[in-house]
C-alpha cells in the first residue's frame, strides 16, 4: 500500500511558514494557521489535497490538547465544579441551542435544518478558548473555571446530539430509547474509567518511573492519552472527552509536571494541523455568493451566545466582571460545530450551501475570538458599571472600617506580594489597611479578619475613603502598571506629600514612576538580582553591616548600576521596554580606533556611555586624558541600541 506523505510535508511547510509570520506580527499562531489553511487549502490555491488523514491528524491534536487541559483539572476540583458544569454550561447549551433554533425557524428555515444549525452554532472552540486561557494563566482565576465548566458541558452534550442526529434523518422511532442509551452509556464509561483509574494509574506510573527510562515514560504518557481516547471512543463517546479523562486521572499522581512538559511538543504541532484542517474546509465560491448570510449567521453566533452566557451567569449570582469575561471569552463557535455539520451534511440534514456558510460562519468567528478575548479585560471594565448604590455602598464600607485608623500603611494590591507585606506590618504591631479587586479573596480575607475591602483604587473617593490623607505611607503592589500609573496620580492629586512606595515588574518603569513622584520603587527583577548578590557577599565573608549598606546604596540609585545588561537570544526584546543596551566588542589590530585617544571618541554626539576598556587581564574603568587604544583592547559601552550600533562601526571601520 502507498501513502503519500506530500499532504503531510506540505502542512509542515505552510505551518512553519504560518508560524514565523505570526510571531513577526506579534498575532496568535492559531490565527494564521486558519488563515494558511484557507489559502493553501482546496477552497483556493489547491495546494494542498482535503484527506482522511489530515482531518485525522488534527482530530489528536484537539486530543492531546484535552489531554494536557484535564491535567490542570483534579478529580476533586471537577466535582467541586458540577454546579458551573451541570448548572452554567447546562443552561448554557440549552438555552442557545432553542434560542437558534427558533430564530433560524423564524427566517424559514426548515426545522431539520434549523436544529442542525442551532446544535452546531451552540458549541464553543475548546481548542483556542483554552489555549489562549492557559497562556494567560487564567486557568485558575473564577472565569476560568467557569469558562472551562461551560467547555466540559459543551464536549458531554455532543454525544447525544450526534446520536440524534442519525434519528432526525430516517425515524423518530425509538428516538428517546436511544438516547437513553447513550447517556446510559456514556455515565457507565466515564464512572467506569474515574474509579477504576484512579486506582491503577498512581501505581502504573510508578512502575514506569522505576525503570528511569526517559523514552519509556515518553511511550507511557502517549500509551495512556491515546488508550483512554480510544476507550471512551469505543464506548460512543469522543475521543477528546476520553483525553481529558486520561489527564485529569495523571493530574492526582505526583508525574504530572513531568507529563505536562513531555506532552506539550505533541500537543502544539498537532493542534496547529487541526488548525490547519479547518481553514482547508473553507470554499471561496460559497463565500463569494453567501457573504451576507455568512456575517448574518457570525453575528448572530457572536451576539446571542454572549447575550446567553452573560445573562445565566448574572442569574447564578456571579460577578459581572466573571460573567462578562465569560461570555467574551465562548462568544464563537467551535471545532465540534465543524464535526457536527460535516455529519450532517452526509445524513442530507442540511443542503450544501447553507452548510457551507455555517462552516465559514463558525471560521470567522473563530478567527475574530483570539482578537475578543485579547481586549476582554477592556471591554469588561466598559461594559460592566455597576449601580450608584452599589458604588456609595462600598464607599460606606470603607469609610466605617477606616474611621478609627490614622497613621497607617495603606496597601494597594492584596495578592501574594501585598499579603506579605500585611504578615510582616502584623507581626511588627503596624497598622494598615489594603484595598483590592478580587471580590472573592477578599471575602476569604475578610472573613479570616484581615482589614482590607473591595474597592477600585483608580477612583479618587475610593482612595479618599480608605484614609489616604490620614496614612503614614502608601504602597503599590498590584501588577498591572498602567492602572498603578492611573492610581499614582490619583493619589498625587490628592496628597502629593505622601510617601509612595511602588512594586514594578519591568525595569522600565523605575523612571515613569520617578518621575510621576514616586519616593521608592521596588523592583521585581532587580530586587531577586540584588538578595542573590547579598547572600554571595555574605558568603565571601563580607560583613553584614557592609553588604546591607552596598544594597542600599544601589537602591537609593534607583538600581543605575545593574542599568544595560547584555542581551541574549531568551530575551523579549520590544522597541517599547529597552532602552539601554550595553555591548562588548574587541579592536582587531586594524581597527580605525587603535592609536587613537579617548577624547577622540564621540561619546557625547552619540549619547553613549564608555563603561570599561579591559585590557590584558586587567579591567581599566578610569582613563587618563592621554589614554590610548590598542589592538586587542575589549570596550564595554552602554545606550541606545542602534548608538551603540553606530558606535561599534565608528570604532572598527570609522564610518557610522
């Protein structure tokens, strides 16, 4: 038997290709894999041949996707989610799917087709919603959790809608006799593999990690993820709810970290040929002659499934910034819509064109959520406005909690860094008082008697509220420093005496900050470089006194001695966030600056800093007037990147 591997290596090429493009124009991956697709596919350039293999290779990359999202899912925390699960993402489906479908029968649509269309528009993209939430480390968050209840729901609620979907073709006969069946069946499978697998696969695991194989671990994990897939595929279900189950099961041994690593080359290629696949279902003819009936379907898929999940997540009490980052976040279809349709479509369910529409209907928003989910945290603060009621409320809160307090710390950010920083003032008999937006660790926090409140310290009445006048320093801790430049100068407005004290995550903002009246910045880079060198210094036998008075002295110089570090191939580099560069380079013995002077350097005219000449073995850091350069010398300079360019040129060749 023959197998071609052109459809294969064609892929490859138009992945790398896609890739690189990508990254170039700083725009998820995901996005130029569809886009590829649709251009190499068979829909436009033919370049590459639409087969059973492709599709199925893109099936295991959503596969191992599941796989390595099951891992963040414990057993335990799945059952402490049934109520986003069944509750949120039962609903959710529920309600969408009758929702369309009464629309799409109000357009006069036929009701097969309708219902077809409506099950297929219902479901979300576990693939890029997922992949995105794990690169944003949003996993964790509320929304995650209830994003990824909603997702779990969406992948359950397949099975039986694709066992209805052979019914609705030929006979209503023993229509609810067959979907008990498969809900029957499907309970039996999954119980089966959660309690029978929890058992076996710590002990399993640890059998293979005796044997200190590397490769064999390797072959275990795929043994396990693909086992499990097919198990449950053989039970009627999909192959991805199976994958899922395989990781959650990993997720309770003490390999999962190990798993998590071995697993993410698989999962990433793959995934992009499934990204692939799709774009290539795209036909240019059908969207030439149904563009409006393609944006009509997209919006209306965008709009309603938002305006849905937006309104069960208000009626299930939560937030409205949860709700709303939900609802962004499931607001376009899915891989399983694209499963669904193609199904449909060989049952005679729904007519060709039609079919093809909803197809690119579901691409495009697809290719428009990356772009949505990237500007929820926007969005979100625009849409959401809470009541004036609410607000004065919270403003009360504060004022009554805060009434009795003066000369306090006031603390901005209750996460990690601000809650240490509250252990050590509460250790020391130091009053403070934090402020925060978590509503839920704020409550636990509330109720274990910290004295720190939900309240938005971008708003002036906040501030005022929580005693910033009354306060004896005020600290800055959250990590998002666009809003800590917003509430910097809020608080400046307001007491531009007050000692500030601001935590930086980049470098580059010690300035912005220095400048906007900060008294201290902290950094989050610096400050790990300057406790390293201290216990080194320690080390060497330095006295403490000595040690402590050098990192003081660094501080107080707003850290200019750890300025321009050299740049390695690991560092994300933005014309945005460098602003020094410090180079090394060595004088060959005829390089235009060997012989020459120190004053004949254009230092000045090129706005750089010559650090150091090294010399032999010798590092020279002070020249004389009449210093000269020789061949061999290495210069070590600092500024600009494209200074030190010029520089460099200037030094060896004499031209800039």
């Amino acid at each position: 038997m023959h197998i071609s591997l052109g459809p294969v290596v064609m892929i490859l090429l138009v992945a790398v290709l896609a890739a690189i493009i990508c990254r170039r124009l700083h725009i998820p991956a995901m996005l130029g894999y569809l886009v590829v697709g649709f251009m190499a596919g068979p829909g436009w350039l033919h370049l590459i041949n639409q087969s059973h293999a492709t599709e199925f290779i893109g099936e295991i990359g959503i596969t191992f996707l599941m796989f390595s999202i099951g891992l963040e899912f414990s057993i335990g925390k799945l059952k402490a989610m049934r109520r986003l699960v069944l509750g949120l993402g039962g609903l959710q489906v529920i309600l969408t799917l009758l929702a369309l479908f009464i629309i799409f029968g109000l357009m006069g649509i036929q009701l097969t087709w309708a219902f077809t269309l409506a099950a297929a528009m219902t479901m979300s993209s576990t693939a890029i919603v997922s992949r995105i939430m794990v690169e944003k480390n949003e996993l964790s968050q509320h929304y995650g959790h209830m994003i990824m209840g909603v997702l779990l729901m969406q992948d359950i609620a397949v099975v039986p809608l694709m066992i209805l979907f052979p019914a609705l073709a030929h006979s209503s006969d023993g229509l609810i006799l067959q979907m008990s069946k498969a809900l029957l069946t499907m309970a039996l499978a999954l119980g089966l593999l959660l309690i029978v697998g929890s058992r076996i696969m710590p002990v399993w695991f640890r059998l293979i990690a005796r044997t200190k194989s590397s490769e064999l671990f390797m072959i275990n994990v795929l043994l396990v993820t693909l086992g499990v897939a097919y198990l449950t595929q053989l039970a009627g279900l999909s192959l991805a709810l199976g994958a899922f189950v395989a990781g959650m099961l990993i997720s309770e041994t003490e390999y999962r970290y190990q798993v998590e690593d071995d697993i993410r080359p698989f999962r990433d290629i793959l995934l992009g040929f499934f990204f692939i696949t799709i774009g290539m279902k795209l036909n240019i003819q059908v969207l030439q002659s149904s563009w409006l009936m393609i944006l009509v379907l997209c919006a209306l898929l965008i709009v309603l499934k938002a305006g849905v999940l937006y309104g069960i997540g208000r009626y299930m009490k939560e937030n409205s910034s949860d709700s709303t980052k939900t609802a962004l976040y499931l607001a376009q279809g899915g891989e399983f819509g694209f499963v669904m349709l193609a199904i449909s479509g060989a049952l005679g369910l729904i007519s060709l064109n039609l079919q093809q529409a909803a197809i690119a209907a579901i691409l495009l928003s697809m290719i428009l959520a990356p772009f949505i989910m990237k500007s929820a945290d926007k969005l979100s603060g625009l849409l959401v406005k809470r009541s004036w009621d609410e607000q004065a409320a919270d403003l009360q809160t504060i004022l009554v909690e805060t009434m009795s307090k003066s000369d306090h710390i006031l603390i901005i950010g209750f996460g990690r860094c601000g809650q240490s920083i509250a252990r050590i003032l509460q250790q020391e008999d130091t009053p403070y008082y934090a402020i925060d937006l978590d509503a839920e660790r704020v409550a636990t926090a509330k109720a274990a008697g910290e004295p720190v409140t939900f309240g938005d310290a971008k708003r002036q009445e906040v501030l005022q509220a929580a005693g910033l006048k009354r306060a004896n320093t005020v600290l800055i801790t959250i990590n998002n420093m666009t809003e800590a430049k917003h509430i910097l100068n809020n608080i400046m407005l307001i007491a531009p005496t007050m000692p500030v004290i601001v935590r930086v995550t980049n470098d580059d903002n010690i300035p912005v900050f220095t400048n906007m009246g900060a008294d201290d910045i902290v950094s989050d880079e610096k400050e790990s470089s300057l406790t390293l060198a201290s216990q080194a210094l320690l080390s060497s036998g330095k006295p403490f006194d000595e040690v402590y008075q050098i990192m003081q002295r660094i501080r107080q110089n707003r850290y200019q001695a750890l300025e321009g570090l050299f740049a390695g191939s690991d560092d994300e580099l933005s014309e945005e966030n460098i602003h020094y560069y410090r180079q090394a380079f060595t004088l060959p013995p005829d390089a235009f600056l060997v012989g020459k002077s120190i004053n004949e350097l254009p230092l000045e005219k090129l706005k750089i800093k010559l650090l150091s000449v090294r010399r032999n073995a010798h590092q020279l850091r002070t020249f004389s007037p009449d210093f000269q350069f020789k061949a061999e010398d290495t210069l070590v300079v600092l500024g600009p990147r494209d200074k030190v360019i010029l520089f460099e040129n200037w030094s060896l060749q004499g031209t800039s």
